[in-house]
C-alpha cells in the first residue's frame, strides 16, 4: 500500500483529470428558514442490496446524488470498516449492488467518514493507517479516471499538521458553503483524555488546507459530538451527539444561521420520526438539503446498524 504523506505533489494528478476544471460558483440567497414548516419524512431503510447483516453507516453523497460512499464491516472488505460504494440511475431509482473501493482507499485498518468534494474530483475521509499522526487521521485521494468499472482514486494524502494531531480525527465532511471561494471541511477531534469535539477548516480547491483547524464552539457540548452535515447554502447544520436532551442515545439535532459568517444557532432536537431512543447519528446531506441519509439501529433493519434515508421538500413561498 502506497499511501501519500501531505505533499503538494501528491495533488498533482488533478491535472489528468478530465472534468477537473475549475467548480462553478453557486449563488444563494438568505434562506435559512426554507424548509422552516417542512418535516422531515418516515425514514426509509435502504434495503438488503445496501444494507447487510453488519455493521453499515457514516454514507456521503456525490454532489448529483447517483453516488452513494458508506462504511460497512461486511465480508469482502480489506479489514476492520472499509469504504463501499453503490450507484442508481436517478434520484427515484433503486440503490445498485455495492463495491468495495478497495487499495488505495482501503487498507487493513479503519476508514470511514467519506466525503466529496463539490465537482466530486477530491475523496475525503478518516484512516487509523499506519504512518499518520495519531490513532485516525483524515486523507484526501484525487480521483484519476472515470469508466465503466467506476471511479478509480489516487494515493491518499495526508492533510498534515494543520489538521492532524496526535489524537484522534474523523467524522470528515466537505462543503462550500453558500458558494464561497474556499470550501470547508468539519471534522471532529479527540485530544487525549478529552471528549469529542468539532473543528472545521477552509480548504483549497485541491484539498491542501490553508490554515490550522478551528474549533466549533458554538456546536460543542460536554457530551459526544460526533458528525455534522451542512447544507450547501450554509444555513443550516445536521449533528450527531448524545448530548442531554435527547431520546436518551445518539440523536440528530439542527443549527441554523442567517448568514455563512455568523455564529450557528442553539441546538434544537429533531425528535420523530427523524429520532428514536436507539441510535441515530452520522447525518449526511443532498446538495439541495432534501434528502437526509443516516446510521441507526432501529427496529426494521438488517444488521447491527443500517443506513436510513428521509426526505422533505422546501416550505411554500
């Protein structure tokens, strides 16, 4: 296994890519409040193709949402949680038979957290392989080819000391949020002896971050804060904790704000159908925030922990 230690030139294969130009800029509006009076739908379990009688959760969704990246403990992994993935042919199709991304994504310790970039050329996500700085780091590997077999993804690279430690980093998540010239990346962070806490930094659009990671203290609380999903416009924020509150285990909450400088809101709890008093964690986000897919254990699924996914459409105008 060949894996990358932070090196610019370890980007370089960008270059062959051949939708690799520059991503479009987005504009949004203030809309913080559009899905104000709109719920969120009975959850979905994903089905026996996605599901397994393991352990699957902690998905990310490619930016046209065809692609789906998850992490599962199923047989024909390299080892511990492997990265999978699964396609449809559009937004109501079926989801297809997963595949294992295999080396160089995978190896024989733990990966997880995918997430892609907006113009879906950079993977991110978490490795407790060898050679980094702590127990987990988080990697980014550039993908070099598109054809029938899939997608086919560079060496990963480190994302060095500005955002590595010698503790624990995961629950990786990409966005460039309300079209800004540098996206972000949320992640959470483990100190030594400490609780889990949520960090974010900008980033290049290759990947390379251009400062040292920020805590999120606004999101943090005393308890495990564990994942964050962010809707593109920047306005609202997903995170799995199992702060107090609760249903009494990991649930999902919500945090808004009015504009993509400001300081995110309180915590407010989703509660049902979203939340149960099982597990239900991981959240990740549609580009356009309409579909929410996430990790739970509820009763209805197939294995240890399963892959659920509600939807909800914008509040009328």
């Amino acid at each position: 296994m060949n894996t990358t230690q932070r090196s610019v030139p370890g980007l370089a294969l960008l270059g062959l890519i051949a939708c690799g130009t520059e991503p479009q800029q987005v504009t949004f509006t203030l809309q913080a409040d559009r899905f104000a009076s709109s719920g969120w739908s009975e959850p979905v379990n994903l089905g026996p193709l996605v599901n397994s009688s393991a352990l699957d959760g902690n998905a990310g969704l490619s930016p046209d949402g065809l692609t789906l990246y998850f992490v599962s403990t199923r047989p024909g992994g390299l080892g511990n949680t492997d990265i999978w993935v699964s396609h449809r042919q559009c937004a109501v199709c079926d989801w297809e038979a997963p595949a294992n991304l295999g080396a160089p994504i995978n190896s024989d310790a733990a990966e997880g957290a995918p997430t892609l970039s907006e113009d879906g050329r950079l993977l991110f996500f978490f490795s407790a392989r060898s050679g980094g700085f702590g127990s987990a780091d988080i990697y980014v590997s550039p993908r070099v080819s598109t054809g029938l077999e899939g997608d086919m993804w560079g060496d990963p690279v480190n994302l060095g000391a500005d955002v590595n430690t010698a503790g624990t980093e995961n629950g990786s998540y990409y966005v460039r949020e309300g079209g800004e010239p540098n996206a972000v990346l949320y992640f959470n962070r483990t100190p030594s002896g400490a609780n889990i806490e949520i960090y974010r930094v900008s980033l290049t659009n290759e990947g390379e971050p251009l400062g040292p990671a920020l805590i999120v203290p606004e999101l943090n609380s005393p308890a495990g804060d564990q994942k964050v999903a962010v809707r593109a416009d920047g306005h609202e924020l997903l995170l799995s904790t199992n702060r107090e509150g609760g249903f009494g285990n990991f649930d999902i909450w919500a945090f808004t704000r009015q504009g993509i400088h400001d300081p995110w809101s309180a915590a407010v709890h989703l509660d049902a159908p979203l939340n149960t008093p099982d597990i239900d964690s991981q959240p990740a986000l549609s580009r356009d925030g309409r579909t929410l897919i996430f990790t739970s254990n509820r009763p209805g699924g197939y294995g240890a922990q399963d892959l659920w996914m509600s939807t909800r459409r914008p509040s009328p105008q």
